[in-house]
C-alpha cells in the first residue's frame, strides 16, 4: 500500500479557500452599555477560518468600555482565590467605625481620638494592602502575565438580523453561512426579493456583556497549563479555544483511521504550529501539518486511480441542520455496487438485446450481473447528494435517477453550494475546516 502527496490542484484551492474573509459591523448590545453615548459600530474584516473570540478579541476589549461596572465579571474570568477571613473581618470592622463615629457625634473626645486612631491604624493597614496588590500586578506585568483589569470578559455574539446566539466553538465561516441560509429563505419568501449582496454584507454582529444565553456553551476561560509555555498560549482565550479545536481534531482523526494512533502520534510542535496558523491565517504553516494528516492509505490501486491520491476510506463530516447541534459521523469515500449500478447494467443489458447482439444465458442472469458489480475492480465515489439523502432523507429526494433537494431547502460547503453530484472526497480535501471536518449547513423552512 503506498502513499502520494495531495495533488496541486487541490492544494490550490485550499490555499484559496483559507484567503476568504467576511467584512463584519461589530456593535455593542444596547442592554450592555452604560454610557450615555454609544460607541460608533467596528468595521472588521474576519477570516472564515477561525473563531469569533479570537477574530474579536482587542474589539471586544474596546467595547467593553463601554459596558457596565460589574458586566461580564462573574463567570468567565479566571477564577481567583476568595480572600482570607481576616481581610473581611478588617472591612467589617473599619466600615463600623466608620458609622459609629458618623451617628456618635456628641460623643467625648476622648471616644473621638480612639475611633480616628483605629480609622488611621485601619488606613495604614490598607495602604500597606494597596502597595502589595500594586506590587503583584508589576510582577505580573514583568512576567507576561494579564493583569487584572485585562482579563477577557464575559461576552457573547448575536447575529443582529435573526437575532440568535452564535455559538463560539463553531468556525466563523459556519456561523456565516447559517445566517446566510436563513436570509436566503427569508427572501425567497419574498415578493419582491432585495440584492442578497446588500442585505447580507457586512455581517452585522452585536457583543453582549451580560444575560449569557443558556442556548449556548459556557465559554469557561481557562489558565494555560504549566507544560503551555509558549507564547501563544499565554492569552486565555487562545488557550480555552485552542483545547476545544484540538479536541475536535482528534475526533475527527479517529473518525477518519478508525484509530486514536495517529490523532495521539501528532507531536506537540505540530500542534502549535497548526493553531499559530489559525491564529494568523497561514495556510501555508497549517499545510506543513495537515498536508500528511489528509492522506490515507488505499488497498485498491483502481481506487487510488480514481481519487487521484491516497486517501482515507472514511471521511469525517458534520451537518448542521437550522443551526441546531452538528450531526457527525464518518462517510465512505467509496461506494460499493448499489442499486443504481446495478440497474444501470440491467439496461445496457436488455438494450444489447434489443440491438441483436447474440448473448450467452450466462450473461442473461441476474445472479451473474450481481457477481460482475460485486467484482468490479473500480467502486463508484460516494456523492454528496448520497450523504445527505442518506442522512437527510426528509429533505433530499430522487428524481429521474437523480438526487435534488426539495424546495425550499438550502445548502452550502463554505459558502458555496456544489453540485449534489460532487464527490463527498473532492470536496473534503478542497473544502473541510482546519479541525479535518467537512461542514455541511442546512437550512429548511421548518
């Protein structure tokens, strides 16, 4: 069994699929803002190759700003230690004093000096505390650390238009095209339909600080573990977010091998260098990685004659229907000799007959048709018309010998809406996410 590298012409349009940008119009939430003056709406444009808590990451520290006090402080930072009994105990007592002597003012002045004494020694005290705190954060500072006032807040995107959560573990460029699939439908409602290319772009997103939707994960900031001691996974969310793409991409990988060896086999360096890419969209530092990781290993050199490379038996792949949570399951890069084939080699045959061409009993049988298909040396691609008719089948039917969607459905692969024809393979080399997972959005009327 051998190997081949990725041919050019699918490198290409990886390259170019990862150099696809939305333009987005970033606003603050009205329930968030605590000035009297809103800020002026972000202008962005955002790879579809990432994640909006890293896209967005210093605009949401602008907005933010803006928002209340005590907005976006309570779930999301980075959990610190409650402080030591003593210290509440100290609060407790100066705030005492504080309003004895406030209600107590006929009171000797003897009784007077003791609680301004005791204010003073509690004043002291709190200076003392206060040049510690300062003194942690320069340490902080001196070590690269987030200071305090720094850390990323509680937030969550809404998509303006529809007005739903945008779930922050999705790439942005699934996020898109949900919203897109949406309005695609809404206009096709329409009796008089408006541009698509002006109601659509730019994307407009609002950032929440408060009243974090139940709906979507928590997004559980995490500090980096002592072994992150790179650069890039000293930024909270990097590391937060990093895990959970990692996470994926070993799904996808056992999926794809049927084995965890190879997800496990992925060295650490690797690993980093695929996120920096993400990180900075670089498709070519992500393909350093990745260009080994999309081959298979193919038995059958008629399959590989087919496909053009070695590649894997299995496919991974995610369908979102109406933005609800993905399916995923591995597809079978190849089919074996179906109904339709064999049907199909039914009807050559009798129109052999009809032609009167001499033919042996043999060749009559259907058992003997059914041996040929079985031991046919090239299989039949699995399409994406098969996959979704497999999985879908309440919204894709067979018409003429061919898979369509039903009216009223809308589908698309990175923003595009291929064939139902196209080879679930092709578009899985060309089109699939950094995690290895070809998305598939689906949108109904339902």
């Amino acid at each position: 069994m051998s190997q081949t590298s990725i041919p050019a012409s699918t490198t290409t349009l990886q390259a170019a699929n990862w150099s696809g940008y939305i333009p987005i119009l970033l606003s603050l939430a009205p329930s968030s803002l605590s000035s009297p003056v809103a800020p002026r709406p972000l202008h962005r444009m955002i790879s579809r190759m990432t994640y909006l808590h890293i896209a967005l990451n210093e605009e949401v520290m602008q907005l933010f700003e803006f928002a209340p006090a005590t907005a976006g402080q309570k779930e999301l930072l980075v959990r610190e230690e409650p402080p030591d009994d003593d210290d509440n105990h100290k609060d407790e007592s100066i705030c005492d004093s504080g309003e004895a002597s406030a209600s107590d003012g006929a009171v000797a002045a003897a009784s007077d000096d003791k609680s301004n004494d005791a204010i003073r020694d509690k004043s002291g005290q709190n200076e003392t505390d206060q040049k510690d705190i300062e003194q942690k954060a320069d340490t902080a500072e001196s070590t690269g650390a987030q200071p305090i006032s720094k850390k990323y807040p509680t937030c969550w995107f809404e998509d303006e238009e529809s007005g739903q959560p945008l779930r922050w573990h999705l790439f942005i460029g699934v996020l898109y095209d949900a919203m897109k699939g949406r309005a695609v439908l809404k206009q096709s409602h329409s009796f008089c339909p408006s541009d698509e290319s002006a109601t659509l772009l730019p994307w407009r997103i609002r950032v929440h600080f408060t009243s974090y939707p139940p709906t979507i994960l928590p997004f559980e900031i995490q500090p980096p573990s002592k072994k992150d001691t790179t650069v890039e996974h000293t930024n909270q969310i990097s590391t937060t977010i990093s895990r959970t793409f990692r996470n994926s991409l070993k799904q996808a990988l056992f999926m794809q091998y049927t084995s965890s060896k190879v997800a496990n086999s992925i060295t650490k360096s690797s690993h980093e260098k695929m996120w920096n890419a993400i990180l900075t969209t670089n498709y070519t530092l992500y393909h350093e990685v990745n260009g080994s990781l999309q081959m298979g290993t193919l038995s059958s050199e008629a399959d590989k004659q087919v496909a053009g490379a070695a590649v894997p038996e299995l496919i991974p792949v995610r369908v979102l229907v109406n933005g609800n949570s993905p399916m995923q399951r591995p597809c079978r890069a190849f089919r074996d000799a179906d109904e339709n084939i064999m049907l199909q080699t039914i009807k050559q045959q009798c129109e052999t007959e009809e032609n009167g061409e001499e033919t042996t009993e043999d060749e009559k049988t259907l058992d003997n048709l059914v041996e040929r298909l079985t031991t046919c040396s090239i299989r039949p691609q699995t399409s994406l018309g098969n996959v979704l008719l497999s999985w879908l089948p309440q919204y894709f039917d067979v018409v003429d010998e061919t898979i369509v969607a039903k009216s009223f459905v809308y589908y698309s692969i990175q923003g595009i809406q291929p064939n139902l024809s196209c080879s679930i393979l092709d578009l899985w080399r060309s089109l699939c996410h950094p995690d290895h997972f070809l998305y598939v959005v689906v949108i109904t009327n339902d």
